[in-house]
C-alpha cells in the first residue's frame, strides 16, 4: 500500500465497494445533459427507536437536456433524493445510474469525485465559502480537481461576467447581498461545466423579484447548454417554466404533470 | 412590585448543552485537573518536607524555649554545662548532643541519632518515663553501652525487636548498637515525629559521634526574663543563648527560593490550564449566541446570563479541582523522593516516611482552580451579559470584534512587557516581583498573539496557495476567521513551548557553567572524604591518622586538606558556609568575579598568609550589593572578627553564599582542627586509579572512604546536578499536555463549528483525503506559529530565568549557552503537538454525514 493510498484510506469511510476511477470513459458522462435513471429507490433514517421512511419505492428518469422540478412541500423527500442522486448520502435500497454508471454501488471517494466533476449544486442558503473572495468561491471546485488556476479562473471570470458580477470578484461573500450570492453559488455550481445541476430551493430564501432574477439567470445558463436540472422547490410558479413537473409527498412520488402549461397529470 | 426571576430553565439549557458537547468539557475538566494536580504535587512534596524536618526538630526541642549553642563546629564543652547546673538556676536544663547516622538495619536510610540525659529529660521530652521516675528502658539506656530507643512505629516497620542489633554507620565508621527501648507515643503527631529519631544516653551518643567530652547544644526552658539575662551572662565568649523557634525559622529560609522556584514552576501548567478553560467558555458562549439572544428577547436578564456562564464554569472547575487534588496526592508522593533528595543534597538533611496532606494544601488547590478557572470565564460571561436581545446576531459580529481590538492587543502587549521589565529591574522587589515579571511578560507575549496570527496568515494565505493549491489557501483563512478561538490555542502551546525552550537554555546554560567550573576548580587528582550520609555534602570528618598517613603517600606530590562549617555572617545576619584550605585545590585556575586590585590574578597568595577572605558571588548577589564589600565580618567563637575580602570567586554548590579562609586562620579562631576532605594531586608517571584502589583497601576496617577520582567526582557532581532538574523537565513537560489538551479542545470545537461549511466542501467534491490535509494543514500551521513565537519568547524566559530568578533565587551567576537544539527541538514539539491533536477531529471529519452536515443551521 503507498503512502498516498494509505493516506486517503485513513479518513475514507469504510467500504467493500469498487472504486469509480477518476477519468471515466467519454460514454459515460454525455458532455451536455445527463440521463439519470432511478430504480426502487428507497431511503430510512434511524430515530432512536424509530425508523422513518423519507423515499420509498422511487422509480424514474430524467432525460439529457431536461429541466424537472420537484415540487412538494417541507419534509417531503424533495431534499433526500436531490442528495441521493449527487451522492451526497446512500439510500436504503435502489438505485441511481448517471449515464450508466451506477453511483450507488461507488465508494465514497469515487461518488466525490463523480460529484466534483460532474455534478453542479445550488442549495438555498447559497453556501459560500466565507474565506473566500467572489472568484475564489467560483475557481474551487476545479481547484480542488487540480485544474490550473489560469484555467479555472477563465470559466470563473466568464460566468461571473454573465451573472453580473464581474466588478465584484474580490469581495467577500457577507459583504453581497442574498442575491447576488446566489448568483455566485449559481456561477460555482456551472464553473466546471457539469452534466448535471442540482437545485434545491434556490429562491427559497429570496425575495420574489430577486428570486425570479436569479431563476432567470440558472435557467438561461443550463437550458442554453442543454444540460439537465433538478430543481426542489414548494413554489407552483416556477414549475410552470419547467419541461415536467413531479409531485412528491411523504417520500412518494404521487403525481407527475407532464405538461405544465396543460397541466396535464397522471397519477403514478 | 418585586419581580420573580427562576433560573430553573437556564441551568435545564445548561445540562443539556453538557449532554451535548461532553467531551469539550471533559478536556477542560483534565485541563484543570492536571493544571492543579502539579501544584498540589510540589505543594505537597515541599510541605511534608519541611513537616517532617519540623517534626523531627520539635521532637528534639520539646518544651525548650531555648537553647545555648556553640558558635565553633566542634560542640559545647561539657564542662560549660556543669558550671551552669553548679549556678542553681531554676530553669530546666538538659544536654543534647546529635548527629547523623546510617542503620543497615533500618533501610540504610539517614537517621537522626539524639543522646540525651534521662536524668533531666522529663521537664523537656517525655519518651523516657515521668517527672523524676524512670522507667526500665531508661535504666537500660542508662546502663548498658550502646543502648539505643527508638519509636514502635520504626520497629514494626522493620521487624525490630528489644534486643535487636543494630549496625550504625557514621561517616564511615561502623559501630554496633542494642534496641534497649521501643516508645509508643500516644498522639500521631509524634509518632510521625519519631520516625526518623533514634535516642540513645548522652555518654554513647558522644562516643558513637566522636564528639566525647562535647555537647552538640543544651536546651533550656526559662520563663523569667531575669533568669534569661543572668544566664546569657554566665556564657563564656564561644557560647550564645538562642530562642528554640530561631534554628527552625534559619532551616526554613534556607529553602525558600528553592521551594519558591518549584511553585512557581508548577503555576505555568495551571497558567496555560486558564488558556484552556477560557477557550473552551469562550466557545460555548459563541455557540450559543442565537440562543441567548432569544432568552434575552423573552426576558433573562443580564445578570442571570452571567451568573449561567459562570455557574458552568464554577462547576465543571470544582470537578476539576476535586479531581486535580487526587491526582496531586499520587504525583506528589511520587516526586517527594525527588524533593527531599534535592533538599538533602543542597540545604539539611530529611527522610520523608510520611506523606502529609497539609488542609491548606487542599484548601489552596481547590480554591486556584476554581478561582483560575472564574478568572479565564469572566471575559466570555461578559461577552454573554452583553448579548444583544436579537435573533441574528452571528459569530462573525464576536470575530468583527477581535479584529477591531488587535491594535489594542498590541498596545497592551506594549504595556505589559515594559511592567514586566518594571518588574524585573525592581532589585528589591525579590522572587516575588520576578516572577510577576515573567508571568507579566508571558501574558503579553500571549495578548500579541492575535494580531501576530492575524498579520501572518493574511500574508501566508497567497503564498499557501502557490505550495498547496487551494487548501492552502483556505487553511490560513480559516484560521484567521476563528481568530478568537485558535489565537487562544496557539498562545497556549506557545506560553507551554516557550516554557520548554526557556528552561532548556536555562538548565544547559546551567549545566555547561557547572561542567566548565568543575573543571577549572577541581584540579587534584584524588578526592577523599567521609561517606556522605545524604547525597553531596560530607558531613562527617576524616579520621586524623587517615589524614596525617594520605598526606605522605608515596606517589602523592601534594595534599590539600578542607574543612567546612556554618557561619553567621554578621554584615547580613544569616548564615553562610565556611570553608578552610591549607592550599588552592584549582592550582589558580579557579575563575573570579572580582580580585582586589592591588593583589593580581591570584588571591589564594594574600588568603594564604592569613590576610583576608575570599568570598562567593551568592554572598553579594542575594543581599543585592552593587560592588563587592570592602570587609566581612564574621561571628567566631572568640567573638565577632571582620576580614578584607580579597576576591569574589563562583560557587555553585551554594546558595547561601561561601567564605573560603585560609586553614590557620580558621583553626586558631574556631579551635577546630579537623579535616572534611582531601585532595591529592599525584605525581607524573602515577597511576590516579591504581592509587585510589590502594587508598581504598588501604584504610578498609578504620573508616569507610570515599575516595573518588577527579572523573568521577565530577560525574557524580552532573549527576547530582541532573537530579535536581529532573522535576523541572517534569513540569515543563506537563504544561505541554495541558496545552496538547487545548489545541485538541479548540480543534474538535472549530470543526463542530464548521461542520456545515465543511459538509458543503465535501458535497462540492472535496475528499475525505483533502478535508484531511485541511484540517492537519490548518492544526500544522497552528503549531508552526505556536513554535516559531515560542522561540523568541523562549529565549526571553531563559535570560529572565538566567540573568535575573537564578540570581535572586541563588546568587548563581550562569553563562548563557545557546545551542540551535533547543529551538528546533521545540519547534517540532509545538508541530507534532498540534498535528497529533489535529488528527482526532480530521479522522472524524472524515467520516462525516454530507447530508446531514449540509442541514445543519
């Protein structure tokens, strides 16, 4: 064992599972949109003496290119499967497949570096890195992947431009207001041009009009690349802008409007 | 209207937050424990020291009230106590005469044997029967040579019975003796008393000690102050009439600075323990903040957020103290050997058969710990107090705050290194102000720490993240974000490093100006004296015919005899040691401070002739004279006499202070004319060991010899020098693990802090290998700081310990010696230090739920 696999061993969780090399075949990973296939999924957490189902028995797929949202109110699951397919946490049962690749059977080192490379987030209350500029907040996640800086910054300094922050690169996260950080977070989540965009309540803490700016503004920069969104959200207006909408109550998947203009439902 | 306030939910948030973070307050709780535990150790060790030597003198006193002693090392003439008996006075008189011995039979471990006469005891001592009867033992005692009583508790310790035979060693010198008597005081006290004593009848007791015909002193018991005047002027010049407190209060001064020292030394553990305990309330009121300014919002009031803050911290510190005496006890019956074995070395001799837990030691643990601990919580309960009633306010407004006080910081560091250089350069101020001097100094060091992390990482964040990519960048920043509470971290292992790297000078310094100066002074080839009853100092004479027979050994080309003896040196009323030499044992080689001018480089001529005294620096030094004085007047037994001083030399094997006179002088004036020790210089082409071997088997039967040659007795002299600092590296190394405990404290609670903002580094891709690297590279660069300030500080620390404690503590003038060593050393001490208490919190990290970190507010 070398030293530097002795290293990452030693703070990795343990795990009998493969591990997802980092350079994955070019037919893996689509370079626009991501096709996620769900199966069965399933999730529980352990309440003293309880065990409370959050995701039971979830089934389906999101298309490349697509923009999805998953609608339900506070506690419904939205959040737990938005975790569950960037792999931030590992379901009871079932299974997530990215393009094909199983990120559920990964061990936890692989699903990092699946989600550092191929998976963009933006959560509701932003999340900066406090310590960190603008533009350092955005170079991060290539950073961490070892990108060159010269590299990184380029993307940065682009999306930035487009989210309308480019006279703010050097500024620190407290000193921007709730939408402008968002639009930073917005600006980091597509840095490293992912497949795939994570969004979970991002104009939950935004005001309306600040809200709809900044959903504008996520939306241009994914649709227009055609890369696929997920979005959680309680709010009804903004599943009218989205190519389908599912409707997720106490860990169910209840209803899926396939059409929201028409509003057209079916019962799963 | 009277309002009524319940604490009664407060103290239920308090539990809880207990329940919730109980391994922060376990670290704070083993930090105060250890901080009061070494304390309690020294405290304890020193005072049954000291017990046990007052014991074992008041057993000797008695009901004394004074006491006639002889100014001249030889004893009290018998005969002077007979005239005094035929001036029928009406004060109770009895003669004592005492001396030092080793018994095989009792663990082979010093005694005190005391010769009295039970004839007049009573009034005096109770051990042998009441008033004017006497018991069987007595008559005993009286009757049979080499009858000896000793104490039940003795006996039962070694399996002694009457009739037991005993084998006394007394410098050398072995004798047989007979248990004739066992007493059994009633009270413990004198049980304890009595465990080092062994009483014998007067005319043994100068016969077994060589003193036949003199009296070691005569106790008296007078009431009447006329009674007290007729007998001081009965007394022929030689003779002085003392009060029985004033040798016990003489034996206690001696150890003063020495005890001082080792407290002082024990109070820097408890010093960082404060860091800690600041640390950690400082922490538990900044997570807290949202939730006290919702309870300030529904109405607690300010005062009752104080008193919660302080509450817990009185709590977990009265755990902690409690805990810290326990362990005091333990350590402290551990270093007691250590102790008296440094005391037996340098200052009087003592056996500790008895740890004694003193209630002013438990009573002084427990109230510095909890009152240390009060101390380090008032600022953060402050903070608390001042909690706005609002519910968002945020850690960074405290952070906001550090950063806005930083300059302040440095001003106070300012004003505190110039009081404490105040302090040090206040001569008469003594130990005391010195040592407030340093802890003056350490606490400003620790107030620049702030500002100096600030500075540092700020510039270090640019460069980290040429070397280490973003997390080097992120580290620094880190750091610098949680200023309040790393800062406090990394001034505790710098004040605990500091300590390391100030001591280690100060004792290499030490022990190099020790080596040098043994070199330059002992030039004989051949040292020989009595077997030392303790460790280091001959407290016997050397048989004359061995004296007269080694000075004319063939092979031998010259012999210098010594002689030793306490002396009161008037000029300064207290006691000094003497010396008497027939010859320079250095062959001029021995290093001066100061020679009067008008005698050369070489002194020892003028000494010779009988013209003046040589004196040691430790003379000059604790009486605070700026230049050496022009005479010393010394008491002698033909009465007060003032010799020039001729030079001022080095002596580190005093502290008291050493008069060196030359060896007639000395006879004619304290009618002694023995021999302590010998050094002979052998002849070119002779062997130095075979010669040693030879004296040894020699003399083997008449007397035991130490006859040691010039390297060993320098070894032995390192090695008693090692001895004596082995407790110091003890304590130093403990201030480190108290200040370990708070690195890791601060660690575990910055990452708990931080879970959230790490869970998102690791939803964002970072690995469980890179958050790893964070966190040691945040923990490392915390300890390189702690090191790279320790350094400069460290050395500071030694010069105060060298320069300005060593002199006032005890005279001693020492070469600083710096080595690159000690820096370096400490240096990796204060990494891996760091990095150890950094590795808990990152494996930990490692393993953390994203999701749930995520979801953490």
């Amino acid at each position: 064992m070398t030293a530097k696999t002795w290293w990452s061993k030693l703070f990795a969780s343990n795990t009998s599972q493969p591990a997802f090399s980092q350079n994955p075949s070019a037919t893996v990973i689509a370079s626009q949109g991501a096709v996620v296939q769900i199966d069965k999924l399933g999730k529980e957490f352990q309440e003293g003496e309880i065990q409370r189902t959050v995701l039971q028995n979830v089934t389906l797929r999101f298309d490349s290119g697509e923009f999805v949202v998953l609608l339900g109110h506070s506690g419904s699951g939205k959040s737990t499967l938005l975790n569950l397919i960037s792999g931030i946490d590992k379901p009871s049962s079932g299974t997530v497949r990215i393009n094909d690749l199983a990120i559920t059977e990964l061990d936890e080192r692989s699903r990092t570096l699946f989600r550092r490379d191929y998976i963009g987030f933006v959560f509701q209350f932003f999340n900066l890195i406090p310590t960190l500029t603008v533009l350092e907040n955005v170079t991060l996640p290539q950073e961490l992947a070892g990108r060159s800086s010269t590299v990184a910054q380029q993307s940065a300094l682009h999306l930035l431009e487009r989210v309308g922050l480019a006279d703010r690169i050097h500024t620190y996260p407290d000193k921007l207001s709730g939408g402008q950080q968002q639009r930073v977070a917005i600006a980091r989540a597509l840095a490293h041009d992912p497949a795939l965009i994570l969004a979970d309540e991002p104009t939950g803490n935004l005001d309306e009009e600040t809200g709809q700016r900044v959903l504008q503004i996520l939306l241009d920069l994914t649709r227009n690349t055609g890369k696929t969104l997920i979005m959680a959200t309680h709010n009804p207006e903004i599943a009218q802008l989205a190519d389908r909408v599912l409707r997720v109550q106490d860990g169910h998947l209840t209803r899926v409007i396939v059409h929201p203009d028409a509003l057209e439902e079916v019962v799963v | 209207m009277t309002a009524v306030i319940s604490n009664r939910p407060l103290w239920r948030l308090a539990w809880q937050r207990l329940r919730q973070r109980p391994l922060q307050y376990l670290l704070c709780i083993v930090g105060i424990a250890l901080g009061v535990a070494m304390m309690v150790s020294i405290d304890l060790a020193n005072g049954s020291a000291q017990r046990a030597f007052s014991l074992s003198t008041d057993a000797i006193t008695g009901r004394a009230t004074h006491r006639i002693e002889v100014i001249a090392p030889t004893g009290v003439d018998e005969s002077i106590y007979s005239q005094l008996r035929r001036m029928r006075h009406h004060s109770p008189m009895a003669p004592v005469v005492e001396g030092y011995t080793l018994v095989e039979e009792l663990g082979a471990q010093p005694m005190r044997l005391v010769g009295v006469d039970v004839f007049v005891e009573a009034p005096f001592r109770s051990y042998f029967g009441d008033d004017e009867r006497l018991d069987a033992q007595s008559v005993q005692l009286l009757t049979e040579p080499g009858a000896i009583v000793l104490s039940q508790d003795l006996a039962t310790q070694y399996d002694l019975k009457l009739g037991s035979e005993l084998h006394l060693d007394i410098a050398g010198q072995h004798r047989t003796a007979q248990v004739t008597g066992i007493v059994a005081p009633n009270d413990t006290l004198n049980r304890r008393a009595l465990s080092n004593l062994l009483f014998t009848d007067i005319a043994t007791a100068q016969e077994l000690l060589g003193q036949v015909g003199r009296l070691s002193h005569i106790d008296l018991i007078i009431n009447q102050p006329e009674e007290l005047q007729a007998i001081a002027a009965a007394l022929p010049t030689g003779l002085k009439l003392e009060t029985a407190e004033a040798q016990k209060n003489a034996v206690q001064q001696m150890t003063a600075a020495f005890e001082l020292n080792l407290t002082a030394l024990s109070l820097l553990a408890l010093v960082v323990g404060m860091f800690l305990i600041y640390n950690t309330v400082t922490f538990s009121v900044i997570q807290r903040r949202p939730i006290f300014g919702i309870l300030r919002c529904l109405g607690v009031t300010q005062g009752q957020l104080f008193t919660l803050i302080l509450a817990e911290a009185a709590l977990f510190s009265v755990v902690g103290s409690i805990l810290g005496v326990g362990l005091g006890i333990v350590l402290g019956r551990s270093i007691v050997g250590l102790i008296t074995q440094t005391i037996n070395d340098f200052y009087f001799v003592v056996s500790v058969q008895q740890v004694t837990l003193a209630q002013s030691t438990l009573f002084k643990g427990l109230t510095v710990g909890v009152a240390a601990a009060l101390f380090a919580s008032a600022l953060p309960a402050l903070e608390a107090m001042n909690t706005a009633p609002s519910l968002i306010l945020q850690r960074s407004t405290l952070e906001g705050k550090v950063q806005k006080l930083l300059p302040k910081l440095a001003l106070l560091w300012v004003g505190l290194t110039l009081a404490g250089v105040a302090l040090l350069r206040w001569q008469t101020g003594g130990l005391i102000a010195a040592f407030s001097g340093l802890f003056a100094v350490l606490l400003g060091a620790a107030l620049l720490v702030p500002p100096l992390v600030s500075l540092g990482m700020k510039a270090l964040a640019s460069v980290g993240y040429q070397v280490a990519g973003v997390l080097g960048r992120l580290a620094p920043r880190d750091i610098v974000r949680s200023l309040s509470r790393t800062s406090v971290a990394i001034a505790a292992l710098m004040v605990a490093v500091s300590v390391i790297v100030g001591v280690s000078i100060m004792v290499g310094s030490f022990r190099g100006t020790v080596v040098q100066w043994l070199d330059q002074t002992l030039q004989a080839d051949i040292y020989v004296s009595p077997p030392t009853t303790t460790a280091n100092r001959v407290l016997g004479k050397l048989n004359p015919e061995i004296v007269e027979t080694l000075k004319t050994w063939d092979g031998i080309r010259l012999a210098v005899s010594y002689n030793d003896a306490d002396v009161r040196v008037v000029d300064f009323d207290r006691q000094a040691k003497l010396i008497s030499a027939d010859g320079d044992v250095s062959q001029g080689k021995r290093p001066y401070a100061w020679i009067r001018p008008d005698l050369g480089a070489d002194p020892w001529k003028a000494l010779d002739t009988g013209s003046g005294a040589i004196i040691s620096e430790a003379l000059i030094l604790r009486e605070n004279l700026a230049s050496p004085p022009e005479t010393i007047t010394l008491e002698t037994p033909e009465g007060d006499r003032t010799f020039p001083v001729l030079a001022v030399f080095y002596d580190y094997s005093s502290d008291r202070g050493t008069i060196i006179l030359d060896n007639d002088l000395y006879t004619a004036l304290w009618h002694d004319d023995r021999v302590a020790s010998l050094g002979l210089f052998t002849a070119p082409d002779v062997s130095v060991e075979e010669t040693v071997a030879v004296i040894r088997t020699h003399f083997k039967g008449r007397q035991d010899l130490l006859v040691q040659s010039n390297r060993s007795l320098r070894q032995g002299s390192l090695e008693i020098f090692d001895r004596t600092f082995a407790i110091t590296s003890a304590l130093r190394l403990l201030a480190v693990v108290v200040a370990f405990i708070g690195v890791l404290s601060t660690l575990m609670s910055l990452q708990l802090e931080r879970t959230r903002e790490l869970g998102i580094l690791r939803a964002m891709g970072m690995t469980p290998r890179q958050l790893g690297t964070l966190t040691l590279l945040e923990t490392g660069l915390m300890g390189t700081l702690a090191g790279i300030f320790a350094m400069p500080l460290g050395f500071a620390l030694a010069w105060i310990l060298i320069y300005v404690i060593n002199v006032r503590s005890f005279g001693w003038t020492l070469q600083m010696a710096l080595e690159g060593r000690y820096f370096w050393q400490a240096l990796l001490v204060a990494i891996a230090a760091a990095l150890l208490a950094g590795l808990y919190p990152a494996l930990r990290l490692g393993r953390m739920n994203i999701a749930t970190a995520v979801r953490q507010e």
